[in-house]
C-alpha cells in the first residue's frame, strides 16, 4: 500500500501514481491507443477520406455518458470490495486484542506457558491468514514453529482454521480444569468466534469477484469506443484528435484498471490493503499484553509491495 498524508503536498500525491504497476499498464494502453489514432489520421489525410466519415461526435456523447454509468457501477462495486476488507482486519486488530486482554486476565497470573500460547497462536493466525488470502500460507511467515508445528501444518489445507482449532481447544480444555469459570468461557469463546467470522468474510470477498460476464463487456465496450472514437473526431479536429482520444482513453481505461486493482484488496499491488503490516501490528500488541514485550521503540515494519515499477 501507498502510505501518504492526506492533503499535504499535491504534486507528491500526484508522484505517487508512477509507482502503480496499474499505471504503467494504463500508460502502455494509452500510447498504444495514440499510436492507432496517429496512423487513422495519417490515412485520412492522405487519401482525403474526411468527407466519407459520417459518424457524428453526438453519438459518442451519449455512448459516453452509458458507458460512465457501467463505470461508476464497476468502481464504486470494487471500492465496497476493498472497504469492507479494511473493515474486517480492522475487527481483525480489536478482536485479537481482546482476546489477548481476556486471556491475561482470566487464566491463573503464575501461568506463562499459556500466555506465550496464545501470544503466539493468535498472531500466526493473523499472519497465515495474510498468505492465505493470497496463495497459501508460507510457514516461512509464521513465529516460533517447533518442527512438530511444521510437520503438522505442511498436512493442513487450511491452516488459519487449523490455528484457530488450536486456540479453541485450548480455551475448552482451560475450562474443563476449572482455569475458566462458564462466564469467562462464554466471554472469550465470542472473541474466538469473532476471528472465524472474519476469516469467513475475507475468503468471500476473496473467491467472490465482479461477475465475469459484466466485466468482459466492460472491456470490450471500453476498447470499442476507443477504437471507433478517432473516426468521430478526425475530420473536426485532424492531428488534434491524437491527443484527445489519448486523454480520453486514459480517463476510462484508468477508472477501469483501478477498480480491478482494488477489487482484490489482499494482494500485493500498490493499493491494496496492508494486510501484512497489520499482522505485524497484532503481533506486536499481543505480545505486548501476554508477555511483557514492550513495543515502544521498535522500527515499524512495512511490507514490500511487489508491483511497483
């Protein structure tokens, strides 16, 4: 994710774009488009085809005006997509911390051995469920893994739900001892509960995108106004017609190409949600609260982004 401050410099704002992969693919797509419009007029030109070209630039004002409707529609689906991610980690952070608090407060003071449990399992739940929304969970991401650990996830499909497994056995098994009176047990099983839930949500946004068919038409209504627009402005504005398709290409390609880039949130592009740096920040809470690990101080820790150009 792009981290800025909001409002404070607007040509470093606007700096910020050559840093999208999304953008250098709507540049690629908007020299590609100006090449094409320079080679309509060129041969307009030279075999005086103006007067045989009768589309009417009115025509495309209103193909234009349909096509912004579909493009609101697409952009403000995949902003919905995105926001309601960052919702869900969001939750993601408050649930992890409280369960952290629960945990501190209602199993016996003397007993460290549990609290490094759940310090643990709760920020490798956090920190799989990152891979998991991506291509699979790398135990290489997760904390403080014994080679039991390892041989035992390396058989798991799904390891954010075979830690959370983990975390609830060992909350069930506090309250058979009698560590967990039934009013804590409840009480902390919402907060267990809490974490499946937005692991549940986070998988269908994931494997729930924009259904295919509109998205195909989109496209290809997009790449045929694009075509067919030199024709339409050729014989009013001649060589002039190269740069305004240009702009207008690159206002609708861009609309489209950052609603599929924020569709995905969980992935790596340069908008999406920092999902990784959140775990990190979970991580560190929780620690904080189960075993006395101050994190004043500590360098914050960003994630690489991957598509940056």
């Amino acid at each position: 994710m792009i981290y800025y401050k909001t409002n404070e410099n607007w040509f470093s704002d606007v700096g910020h774009l050559a840093k999208s992969w999304t953008m250098v693919r709507i540049v690629r797509s908007v020299i590609g488009i100006g090449l094409y419009t320079l080679v309509i007029c060129l041969v307009v030109n030279y075999f005086k085809l103006v007067e045989t070209i009768m589309l009417n630039t009115s025509v495309f004002s209103l193909l234009g005006v349909i096509l912004s409707i579909f493009l609101v529609f697409r952009t403000n689906s995949a902003y919905d997509r995105w926001w309601e991610a960052r919702k869900q980690w969001g939750a993601l952070v408050n649930h992890s911390r409280n369960m952290a608090i629960y945990v501190h407060a209602m199993f016996p003071p003397a007993d460290i051995q549990v609290r490094q449990f759940f310090a643990k399992n709760i920020s490798n739940f956090c920190h799989a469920l990152v891979e998991h929304l991506r291509d699979g969970t790398k135990l290489d991401k997760l904390i403080h893994l014994t080679d039991e650990d390892r041989i035992e996830y390396e058989s798991k499909g799904h390891i954010p739900n075979h830690i959370s497994l983990q975390i609830f056995q060992r909350i069930a098994d506090g309250h058979r001892k009698g560590e967990l009176n039934e009013g804590d047990y409840i009480n902390i099983k919402a907060q267990h509960q809490a974490l499946l839930d937005i692991l549940g949500a986070c998988e269908r946004i994931k494997k729930t995108p924009i259904p295919f068919s509109y998205a195909i038409f989109l496209k290809i209504f997009i790449t045929t106004y694009g075509l067919m627009l030199p024709f339409a402005l050729v014989k009013d504005f001649s060589f002039s017609t190269i740069p305004l398709v240009m702009f207008i290409f690159f206002a609708l390609l861009g609309v489209e190409l950052l609603g599929e880039e924020i569709e995905d949130p969980f992935g790596l592009d340069c908008n999406d949600l920092p999902t990784g740096d959140i775990a990190h920040t979970i991580q560190t809470n929780v620690f904080e609260i189960l075993v006395d690990r101050s994190g004043k101080g500590k360098e914050v820790k960003y994630e690489l982004y991957e598509k940056f150009f």
